[in-house]
C-alpha cells in the first residue's frame, strides 16, 4: 500500500501543476517504502536521507513554480495560497532542524506519514481553484 495515490487528489487542468504533484507523490511514497525498510535496517539510513533531501528541493520548486503562475496570472487569492504554501514549509524546517539537532530521523519521517491529509485538502481545495482560474485566463489569452 502506498502512503498516497494520486487518484486522492484532484485532477488539475493545468499539466505543469498535475506533473508536479504526480513526481511529488512518487518521491514521498519511495520515502515511505524506504523508511519501512530503515526500520528493519539501519543501513538503509542515508538512502532515506538522500530522498529526503530530494523532497525538499522538490517541494520548494513545486511551491515557488505555482507561485509563480499565480502572480503570472493575476491569480485574486495569491496571498492566502502563498501564505498555506510558507507555513507548510516553516513546519517541515522545524521538523528538520530537530533531525539534524538530535541526529533522530524519525520525527521527520512521522512528518511525511503525517502530510498526505494536509496535502490532499490543499490541492483539492487551493491549487484545484487556482488551476481552473489559470485555465481560463489561459483560454481567454488564446
Ligand atoms: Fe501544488
Ligand atoms: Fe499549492
């Protein structure tokens, strides 16, 4: 069973936002499989390290990509997506500085199993909206 299926969240018209989330998916259910794995085998340590790190990269440009499409596009509710967007990542880097502090990976894996309820709720009720708003911006520039 994976930790979560792309079929949970919305579909959106908007290819660059839907391959974004269908890549991040993927990084977060290896990162899962991993940690299973890490926890009957401690050697598996730095593999779930390095999928962590690619996480990070992944979900800043994720984040900075659609804000980016929404200023682009003079998206009304910018701010409050933004705003959803800084305070995941203000507690993801928490979660990541009590890691490196205390050299203790798991609060940081209990972070990610924790993610997909937040995830599923922020695409299907902010970047769903904000992708149909694009979409017709983009049909009306055509
Ligand atoms: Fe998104
Ligand atoms: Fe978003």
């Amino acid at each position: 069973m994976a930790l979560l299926y792309i079929e949970s969240v919305e579909y959106l018209e908007v290819q660059q936002m839907q391959e974004t989330h269908e890549n991040e998916i993927k990084i977060l259910n290896e990162i899962d499989r991993l940690a299973t794995q890490y926890s009957m085998d401690k050697s598996k340590l730095t593999e779930v390290e390095t999928k962590i790190e690619k996480y990070l990269v992944h979900l800043k440009t994720h984040f900075s990509s659609e804000e980016e499409l929404m200023h682009r596009y003079n998206y009304p509710n910018y701010e409050m997506h933004k705003l959803a967007h800084d305070m995941f990542i203000a507690d993801l880097e928490i979660t990541l500085k009590q890691w490196h502090l205390h050299n203790n990976i798991d609060k940081v894996i209990h972070f990610i199993r924790k993610s997909p309820e937040w995830i599923i709720l922020h695409i299907n009720t902010m970047d769903a909206p904000t992708s149909a708003y694009i979409t017709q911006k983009m049909k009306i520039k055509q």
